[in-house]
C-alpha cells in the first residue's frame, strides 16, 4: 500500500502525535476530503430541473 497508493501519505500522522490526536486529524481531513468531493461533483454532473 505504501508504495502505491497515494493516499497513505495523508492517512499517516507525524509519530510525535498521540493516539487521540491522530484520530482527531484523520477525522478533520476526512470532513475536508469529504466536503471538496461533493464539491467537485456538483460542479461536474448537472442537475435535473423539473
């Protein structure tokens, strides 16, 4: 996985965080991902307007 996937790099927190801390970042970049994902979506597929 780590030689080819390209999202180990942002799944991977600094070691000289907690436990507790990483949980909290992943969570952060999952909302950010998550929100920009929808993001790019609502610009590329068109909505229907009945």
């Amino acid at each position: 996985m780590k030689s080819t996937s390209s999202i180990f790099k942002i799944a991977i927190c600094k070691e000289d965080l907690d436990a507790e801390e990483q949980e909290d970042k992943i969570s952060e970049v999952t909302v950010i991902m998550t929100a920009e994902f929808v993001d790019v979506n609502k610009a590329l597929v068109p909505v229907d307007s009945e």
